[in-house]
C-alpha cells in the first residue's frame, strides 16, 4: 500500500513539474526565424474567417525576426491586412493583395498590435499580433 501511495506522490510531482516547465517557456521565450500562416478565407457572412494553427487566430504570438503571412484560401477576392499606423515590421501600416498572399516580417517592441483584415468594401475584423522579444 506505501509503495501505491509513493508511486501516486511521485507521478503527481513529476506531473506538476512538468506542467509548471511547460507553462514557464510558454511565450516567454522566442525561436528566431519562426513561421507562422494565417488562414484567411470568406466566412459565411461574407467577412474574412481567420485561422491559426487549426484554432483562432483572434491572438497570434510573435517573436523578432518571425515571418508572418496572411494567405486567402477558397477565394480569389482581394484583401487587406491594416495595421493602422502601428505596424510590427518597417514600411508601410497596409498590406494589401490580389494574389492571396501578405507576408511581413517582424520587427518590433514588445507590445500588441491590432489589426484589420477586410475584403473590399467590407469591415474589417480585429485580431492581433503579440510580439515578444
């Protein structure tokens, strides 16, 4: 019975450390270079439906240096991704394409960055971009 209960301690520990490592590197720290895609396709209202790594891409964690690409799926219409004057990367806020694809790369403080992504004419949504250093 003392080794059940020994065994049971032990896994719960192992447990909790591991859980606690985990969540410590979270989005603490960076790998450069990463890639990250967002989905953008035409929701069923018309506006742009975004998706991250199968999920939301309502937040989207960054870190200097990342590449980000917005890339339109299942549509041929054009888009815009706004950053309203508060870009994460140099050069201009707006992205726009015809081809279904806006890249940028990150370069940036610490912070959130709200954003738009709209078709033509329509509202645009507003997701961020969380970048780390």
């Amino acid at each position: 019975m003392k080794i059940l209960a020994t065994i049971a301690i032990t896994g719960a520990f192992a447990g909790a450390l591991l859980f606690a490592s985990a969540d410590s590197i979270g989005q603490d720290t960076c790998d450069r270079g990463g890639n990250h895609t967002i989905q953008v396709s035409e929701g069923p209202d018309g506006m742009p439906a975004l998706k991250y790594r199968g999920g939301s891409a309502e937040d989207v964690h960054v870190c200097n240096g990342d590449q980000v690409q917005w890339v339109l799926t299942g549509s041929d219409r054009a888009y815009l991704v706004d950053f309203m004057g508060n870009a994460p990367f140099p050069g201009a806020a707006a992205r726009g394409s015809s081809n279904g694809v806006v890249s940028v790369t990150i370069d940036a403080e610490d912070g959130e960055y709200e954003y738009g992504v709209n078709f033509e004419g329509e509202e645009p949504m507003d997701p961020r971009l969380i970048v780390h250093r």
